[in-house]
C-alpha cells in the first residue's frame, strides 16, 4: 500500500487532491509538535465520488435482416462508478441531414 503525507500546520482540514474516481481510500491524521508526530489515529475508509467511464471497447455490427442490425461491444476497461446503462446512437449514412437515433440498453 502506498502512502503519501500531508502537511497541515494551523487548520484541522485539508482537501487530497489527484485521488482516482470510484475508489477507496484509507485515511488517518496525527497532531505533530517540535517534539515530534503523536499517536495516529485510527483508519477511516471513503470513496471518491463515482465520474464518466471510459469508453467502450470494440464496436461490432452486422445485418440480421432488410431493417435490422445486431450491434455488440465491449465494456469500457473501468465504469468509475455503477454503470446505469449503455446509449447506442445511428443514423442514416446516406442522409445529409439525418437526425440521430438512440436506445438506452441495460448492462
């Protein structure tokens, strides 16, 4: 386990910054004189908050018929949170002002 300092001279909070979304993370803090650190206190455990996941892996798509297509992919290396569903968008290549269409899919 990696641990990192924090210097915090006057104020009893601090803000860590640089964390990784959707992850846990131990934290404690021990009060220093000149003598020295104190005792540490105990461990508490919190979760950065949940950020957009990372894109989805390859997309395949082939014919199943005249007005349908299966389409498939794979899930992105990290949802960073609880993934909620999956948005696959088309429109008509031959269109030039082709409104895009979407469905909503349940991981």
């Amino acid at each position: 386990a990696h641990e990192r300092s924090v210097l915090v001279h006057q104020d009893t909070a601090t803000r860590l910054d640089g964390l990784a979304p959707w992850t846990n993370y131990s934290v404690r803090v021990a009060a220093a004189t000149e003598a020295g650190a104190g005792v540490n206190s105990q461990y508490i455990i919190c979760t950065t908050r949940e950020d957009v996941p990372l894109a989805v892996g390859v997309v395949k798509a082939f014919a199943t018929g005249p007005h349908s297509v299966i389409v498939s992919w794979a899930a992105p290396p990290s949802t960073r949170g609880h993934l909620k569903h999956y948005t696959v968008y088309w429109h008509a290549s031959s269109s030039l002002a082709s409104q895009a269409n979407y469905k909503k899919v349940e991981p």
